[in-house]
C-alpha cells in the first residue's frame, strides 16, 4: 500500500507543474494530498494534516463552483498568502470572486505548502454555510514512513546523533593516539637509529 501511495505521488508530481516536481525532487519528496469539493458544500476532508513541501489538490469533483481561499489571519506567520485565482490577500480574493478565483465542477486548484503550522481556508460562496477547511503542515513525515521514526521525535533522533558522533570522535581520537601515537615515536626513534648508522 505504501509502495502504490508513493508512485501515485510521484505520478501525481510528474502530472504537475515542472516547478512544483522539481521542487519536490530538491526535497526528496514527491507528495500530493487531494481535497475533494462537493455539491454538497463541503471540503472533503475538512482537515488534512501533511508534511512541510506537499502539494494539496483542491479537485470541485461535482458542478457547483467553490473557492479554496486562506483566511489572511488564519495562516502561520511567514506564510506566503494563498487562494485560488492567486490573489496576494484575502480581501482582493473576496472582491474579485466569481469572475476570478472560481474552481468550476470538474477543475482543481493546487498549493504547495512550505511554512509549518495550521492554515484555515474557506470557500468565499459557501463560508456562511460552514464550508471551511484547515491544512496542518508539519516536519514530520507522515506516520506510516517508518515505525522508528514515529515513534522518537526529530528533536531525540538528532540528540542520539550527535551523542554518537560526539561518542564516536573521542573513542576515535583515543584508539589513533594510542595506536599511531606510539607507532610514530617508535618511527621516530627508529629514524633516528637509521641516520646513526
Ligand atoms: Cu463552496
């Protein structure tokens, strides 16, 4: 299963924008979440969680029209503003909605999300009917990876890494001085031995 989740992903990537797979490829990752929008004024599934660097596809899979659009206030700090119809705030999105910003039945819009946090969205036509969303973006990878990696969180792991290294170094250190440390006297004082003759 997670062989066949991969290749759709990695499918999904090459099908996708040139700059969005490359983008993907530079992070060893290829992953693509799908958001489905439905007639019947939903966003499904309501909260998708996903690892930093995924593209979300927003696909209208009946025929009214929706927007995917980010509540301004409901992004991470830093977080570049998005919306379908690429518009640079919320206000503007709202202003221009229908002419621009719509996804009609059957098209999709899609975002790439490169800032950790939660970001709320809404569907400018449905928002007083609760068609609202969120995306949770996390570092880490999505459980079903590796067990290990489940369960130690990054900030151990990298812990237990250097702890190693660190262990390494001195346990390396330690056997060259004792080793190449007495070879090299004993060089020395055979060097010396070899120009007395
Ligand atoms: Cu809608």
């Amino acid at each position: 299963m997670s062989d066949a989740t991969t290749r759709r992903g990695f499918l999904a990537g090459v099908a996708g924008a040139g700059g969005v797979a490359a983008a993907g490829t530079a992070a060893g990752q290829e992953q693509t979440t799908t958001v489905d929008m439905t007639d019947s004024l939903v966003f499904d599934p309501e909260e998708v969680t996903v690892q930093v660097g995924t593209e979300v596809v927003w696909e209208n899979v009946g025929s009214v029209g929706h927007s995917v659009t980010a509540y301004e206030d409901g992004i991470p700090e830093g977080a570049d503003y998005w919306a379908s119809g690429g518009f640079d705030d919320e206000s503007s999105a709202r202003g221009a909605y229908p002419s621009q910003g719509d996804v009609p039945g059957g098209e999709s819009y899609s975002h790439t999300f490169e800032t950790t946090g939660t970001h709320e969205y809404f569907c400018i036509p449905h928002e007083s009917v609760g068609m609202v969303g969120e995306v949770v973006v996390t570092e880490d990878p999505p459980p079903e990876d590796t067990g290990y990696e489940t369960i130690v969180p990054n900030s151990a792991q990298t812990l237990a890494v250097w702890l190693v290294a660190g262990l390494t170094a001195v346990l390396g250190l330690t056997w060259f001085f004792m080793k190449f440390g007495g070879d090299y006297e004993a060089g020395e004082e055979g060097g010396g031995g070899g120009g007395g003759v």
